[in-house]
C-alpha cells in the first residue's frame, strides 16, 4: 500500500472512530427522488441562486500561456471574475388527491456554468416521475441525477465547498465533445486522434477562451430508469439503487445503442434531523459501466467505467467525510483538449475533509485535502524497435482548501474559501504547463427560495 493509500485509510479510520463518541449524512436517493405520500403539495416552486468571486494567482508558463486550472470557468478567459454561476428554479409535488404514490421533480438551469455554457444560457437540469406502488422497488423514470459519488449525488446548494475537488470534476463530471471536435478550426481539415496526440501539450495562448467543448457537461446526471428504496432496521437506513441510462448526459435522447448501467449501495445510522442536513453517519459504494462511441470516428467504441466507496458523518459541532474513486478509460484532458478524451487511460483519487461549527456562532470552519492522478500506467509508444517506451504523461494534482461558512439563516449563506494546489507531470510539456498552478481564492452567497 502507497503512502497516499495508507493516508486515506488512517483518515477513514481516525474518523470513524471519532464518531463514536460524538456532513450531511442524507439520503439522496429518497430526498430527491420522493415527496411524502398524502402530505406533499400538488406544485411545489423552489429553487436556489449562487453569485460568486474567483481569484487565481496561477502563473504563465514559460511561454506566456495559461491552461484552464490556471483560468476561471467556465469561460476560461481571465484569472478573475464575478459570476452568477447557478440560477435554478423548479417544480416538485404529487398527483395528490388522485394517487399520492405518484410524484415529479423538475428542475431548470439559469446560471452560466458548464451546464449552460455554449448553450442558449437555459437548460433543462432533472424531469423525472416516480411509481412509488412496489413495496421495496420504487421506478424513477426521465433525467435525473445518476446514484453515485456523493459531491455529484448531494444537492449543490448545501454542499460545504464553492469548488468540487479536482477528482470529482475531472474524472466524473463527464464533457461530450461534438463530431468536430468542438474547438478545432474547420481550415484545418477533420479532428483526428492518435496515441501520440495524448503527449503533446501545445502551450495555449495567453488570455484566450480555452473552453473548447460547447455541449454541456454531464453534470453527474443521464436520461434512463432507477429501481431504488430504503429500508428501516431501528436507527439504520439501508438503500440501494439500480439504473440503466443512455450514458448521454444531460442530452435527451442517445447518440450510440450502448447502455450505462449504475450500482448504488449506502447504510446510514440515522442520529437525527431532517432533511439535506440530517445528522448521522453513512457509508456508500458505487459503480458505472458504459461505453462511449468516438465523436470523430463513429466506427470506434470505448469502455468507461468508474467506481468508489466512501462515508460521511455529522453530529454537530463536528463533521467528516471522505471517498475514493477510480475510473478507466475517457479520462478528461483538460477543457482545451476535447480531441483527446477518446482514450483508454486510467486515473484515481480521493478526498478527506471536515468541518467545526463553532458553538453559539453562525459560523463554520472547513478544512479539505485532495488528490487525482490521471494517465496511469501509460507509455509513450517507442520510436523504434530498439527503442524503449518513454515515459508516460501520469499527472498528479493535490490541493488544500481551507474555508469558512457564515449562515445568515436557513436559507441563506456565505462561503470563503482558498486553496493551495499544486500540479506536475511526467510529460515535460505537460509539466512546463501545469508549473505555475498557484493558490485560488473563491468568496460565494447562497440563497434558497
């Protein structure tokens, strides 16, 4: 076991036995999927808004140019920028009084982030209808969020940080490049990939749109079916959740007969609460398999799968959490690199953090740790036979984020937060780029309506 690994397991374990003597441990599926029967209204209206500042003080590289972890997104222009980043309102309730096993969730997007960026600035986020008539086999049916790690499965309004942790957005927020390989120039010719395309890092140039892909990402949701349900054993809630998508992100219909199938299993010792700040102790594993046909070449096809395991605990004032996920294959490159994602490289990572409320305060201290390597256990191809296989473009990137939340009220919050990171490659011209990746500063206010 690597030093890292042995980390992670000292952090899971330390903090697992903290809990028994004293964050959010709630429960996505039913939170998100259901509406309490005979109790809920007919039409719900609800929604959040985020506006946010962002400051890098990351470094050119040697030739003057940035890279997008140098830039702020999602324009990727400049290293500074205010931003209403999420904007969302929607509709929830049952067929109450007609059958209050019936329930809807809608949900709409406004803000400019990855969802909406290169689109018309809306987008339709979750559209689902859940059958709530089989005991222990509830059916979710539309576009919702797909059962998985908990930063993508976990309603982003109460989500303790302003930025997701580098592994969460680069192995499992998942881009879709288009045919043209978005970004490439049409003078000069079709997109094509190969192998060695994978090591060439082009310095990109200074304080330019590095966003090349103009569909939105998939923001941790598919269009597909979920058989899903929780079962009670005194203090414990014990669920699971099936579901098999088009694996085409936010996009309503498929784009290839392949298939996504998702596993979801969680065990949770309820303390108490309510809610998306419900106290109490989980632990989860998932696991997606799917494949994905090349946009640029519609003969190839690719396996990606991703898979975790990970707890979270709150008793308040303390709170604790941490997973682990590994992917293969379609490892994201970086936002100015969509040509590049057709691969069958492999990539890791984890995070632990916690947080303090402070006693008879409004506020609340966060503390965060995070590593992703990417482009594990691949080589550049020899150039000739009798010429060894260089080394590979493995990249590792650790942050720390320290921040703090001020909650004006239940409905309303302010995060400050700044990370330190830090980034390297094996790849020479991958390393000069990525030299330079310096600390971020993010200030955000949350209100829910």
């Amino acid at each position: 076991m690597n030093y890292k690994n042995k980390l992670l397991m000292n952090a899971i374990g330390a903090a697992l036995l903290s809990s028994a003597s004293t964050v959010q441990a709630a429960n996505w599926l039913m939170l998100q999927g259901t509406e309490a029967p005979g109790q809920s209204a007919r039409a719900k209206v609800w929604g959040f808004i985020q506006a946010q500042y962002q400051h890098d003080n990351s470094d050119a590289n040697a030739g003057g140019g940035y890279n997008p972890p140098k830039l702020i997104g999602p324009n990727l222009d400049d290293q500074s920028a205010f931003n209403v980043n999420r904007a969302r309102i929607g509709v929830r309730g049952t067929g109450f009084p007609l059958d209050s096993k019936v329930n809807y969730f809608i949900l709409a997007e406004f803000g400019n982030n990855g969802i909406t960026y290169g689109d018309d600035g809306k987008h339709l986020t979750d559209a689902s209808i859940t059958l709530n008539h089989i005991p222990g086999a509830r059916i979710r049916a539309g576009l919702f969020k797909t059962p998985g790690a908990e930063e993508g499965l976990q309603a982003i309004h109460v989500f303790d940080y302003i930025n997701f942790t580098t592994v969460t957005n680069q192995l499992l927020l998942e881009r879709f490049p288009n045919s043209t390989c978005d970004g490439a120039s049409p003078s000069a010719g079709p997109c094509v990939q190969t192998t060695t395309d994978l090591n060439n890092a082009a310095s990109p140039t200074p304080d330019a749109d590095m966003n090349q892909f103009s569909r939105s990402v998939g923001a941790f949701r598919d269009v597909g079916i979920q058989v899903f349900d929780t079962f009670k054993a005194g203090t414990w809630e014990n669920s699971y959740a099936i579901m098999y998508g088009n694996g085409n992100g936010l996009n309503y219909g498929d784009n290839d007969s392949n298939k996504d199938l998702y596993l979801y299993l969680s065990t949770e010792n309820v303390f108490g609460g309510k809610g998306g700040r419900r106290e109490g102790l989980k632990m989860f594993a998932w696991h997606q398999d799917g494949k994905r046909t090349n946009a640029v070449n519609r003969t190839q096809e690719q396996d990606r799968t991703r898979s975790g395991l990970g707890f979270k605990y709150l008793q308040r004032p303390f709170r604790a959490s941490a997973e682990y996920m590994q992917g293969k294959g379609m490892i994201f490159q970086g936002q100015h690199r969509p040509q590049h994602l057709f691969n069958d490289l492999e990539a890791k990572g984890y995070y632990v953090e916690g947080g303090w409320y402070i006693p008879n305060t409004k506020w609340e201290i966060d503390l965060r740790y995070d590593s992703y390597t990417r482009d594990e256990n691949f080589k550049q191809p020899p150039t000739s036979p009798a010429t060894p296989s260089a080394p590979g473009d493995e990249s590792t990137f650790d942050t720390t984020t320290v921040g703090a939340q001020y909650h004006f009220n239940k409905k309303t919050r302010m995060n400050v937060e700044y990370s330190m990171r830090d980034a390297k490659s094996d790849t020479t011209a991958i390393d000069n780029n990525v030299k330079g990746i310096n600390d971020r500063f993010a200030i955000q206010v949350t209100h829910v309506f």
